[in-house]
C-alpha cells in the first residue's frame, strides 16, 4: 500500500496559514494572497485540495494526493503560491 503525505499544521502555521472551522473529515486552512484567498483542505483519507479565490471567483488548482513534503513544495510553487516560511521578528 502506498504512503501518502499531508502537511502538518505547524508547517502550515509556518507558510502563513490559519486554521478556520470545517465539516467532519476535513482540516481547512487559509491564508491572505495578493488578490484574493488561498486555501488548503486537508481530508483524512489523505486527499488535498488547493483552492484560490481571486476578485470574487473562486480558481481550483489541485485535488488528489502527494507522496512528501518536496513534492507539496513543488506544487505550491507550480501554483505560484509562496512556499517559504514566513519569520516574525
């Protein structure tokens, strides 16, 4: 069977995500981009889902599963989302 990964909520504290509430099933977590909202849902049968919304509209960028954190990395950057760690001083 293979092995699937989701991001942890301290890695996503650290990219600049908050928690907020969701149904059941779900971990959904949101953060302020440029022009809009960018959000991830995390699902406990470890599916993600990316989701902009941008001037009123809503953009889906990615549903399915990843295999590590590199590959998590690569496709926020694939979405032109930031994949830093943001530091507070």
């Amino acid at each position: 069977m293979s092995s699937y990964y989701q991001p942890s909520a301290e890695l996503l504290r650290a990219f600049g995500f908050k928690q907020f509430t969701a149904p059941p099933g779900q971990a959904r977590y949101s953060r302020p981009s440029d022009c809009g909202q960018e959000t991830i849902v995390l699902y406990e049968d470890l599916e993600i889902t990316l989701l902009e919304a941008v001037n009123g509209q809503l953009l889906y960028s990615f549903q399915g599963r990843l295999a590590s954190e590199a590959e998590f990395r690569v496709l926020l950057r694939q979405v032109n989302w930031p994949a830093e760690v943001i530091t507070t001083s």
